[in-house]
C-alpha cells in the first residue's frame, strides 16, 4: 500500500466522524431549541395582545353600566396601556430583569381585570347583556390560552437550559455559541400557590 493510500483511507473516514462528533455537540440542536424556545415565547405575546385587544371593548361595554366604577375601568385602561409598553423580545427572554417586569406588568392587568368583572355583580343588566357575557368569555378564553401558551414556553426553555447545561451539548454552547440560560416564565403574583375561594 503506498504512502498516498495509506492517507487517502483515514482522510476519508474522518470527515463522517467530524460530522457525527459535531453532531453530537449541539451545534445544530442549540440554535434549533433556542429557536423554538423564542417561537414559544411569540406564543404567549400573541396571547396577552389577544387580551389587550379585547380590553377596550370590554370597559366600553361595562362603563354603559356601570359609570360611577371610574376608579376600577380607569385601573384597567391604565395598567393595560403599561402592559403594553413593557415588551420582550426574543433576544431578552435570557434577561430575567426583563423577563420580571413584563410579568410584573401582566399580573396588574389581571388583577385590575379580576377587580373590573366582580364588577359585574352589582349590576344584573350588566350581567345580563350578550355583549359582556361574550367579552367576558373571550377573556376567560383567552387566560386559558396564555396558561398553555405560557406551559409550553416554559417546557421550551427547559430544553433549552438542559441542553445547553449537560455534557457534550455545554461545551459547543459555550465555546460556539456563548449561550445563556433562558428565563421562564413564573408565577410573581403573590400566593399563587394558594387556590383562590370560589363563592357561589
């Protein structure tokens, strides 16, 4: 076997086990589950906009009702329009300040909402008018779809920060990619564990 040969066979082998180790690296599995991490995350935005939409329709339809409520419907206004204002975008989901103060933001505008619709019970027209019963149940609708959108955001960033924390995958994150861990999304109202009481 001649000299030329005798290369020719291990240079040909190595290019398919340079690809398999890269492979194996992360280096393409990283940016993959860090994008489907950020389209995860445009999923609960795209949610909270869902709400924000229906707000103004919904304080129109209450302040028909119910136009002494001026301090709860202006507590809705205003923390929706600072919902709004506070935006992450897929490059911040890694910066956990910025990741705080949307969901600070987000948690006024469902506690001012929660205040607007027991509303609702001090007024039995207001109670019984198609409009507000479909505003009302889009919304309810639509808290349930941030729940989900927010349940598999937080799934997507957990594979994410696995993949990017665990052998061979840390080191390719690191060296080619300079990644840093994601941001859940977490529960920041206060006693969110506890049940709230339903009273009928």
């Amino acid at each position: 076997m001649t000299l030329r040969r005798r290369l020719t066979v291990p240079v040909t082998l190595a290019a398919p086990l340079a690809a398999l180790a890269l492979a194996g690296c992360g280096v393409n599995a990283i940016p993959t589950a860090e994008e489907n991490a950020k389209a995860k995350w445009a999923d609960v935005q795209n949610q909270y906009q869902r709400r924000a939409d229906l707000i103004p329709n919904l304080v129109s339809t209450v302040k028909g009702y119910a136009a002494h409520e001026q301090s709860t419907l202006t507590a809705v206004v205003d923390a929706r329009a600072k919902a709004t204002q506070v935006t992450v975008t897929g490059d911040d989901i890694s910066n956990p300040d910025k990741m705080k103060q949307f969901q600070d933001a987000q948690n006024q505008l469902t506690g001012a909402l929660g205040r607007l619709l027991a509303v609702n019970e001090a007024y039995p027209d207001l109670k019984a008018d198609q409009n507000f019963l479909a505003l009302q149940s889009q919304l309810e609708g639509t808290e349930n779809r941030i729940a989900v959108a927010r349940s598999d955001y937080n799934s997507a960033v957990q594979a994410y920060n696995t993949r990017i924390r665990t052998f061979p995958d840390s080191i390719t994150a690191k060296v080619v990619y300079g990644a840093k861990p994601i941001t859940p999304f977490t529960a920041t109202t206060p006693n969110a564990e506890t049940a709230p009481t339903v009273k009928f």
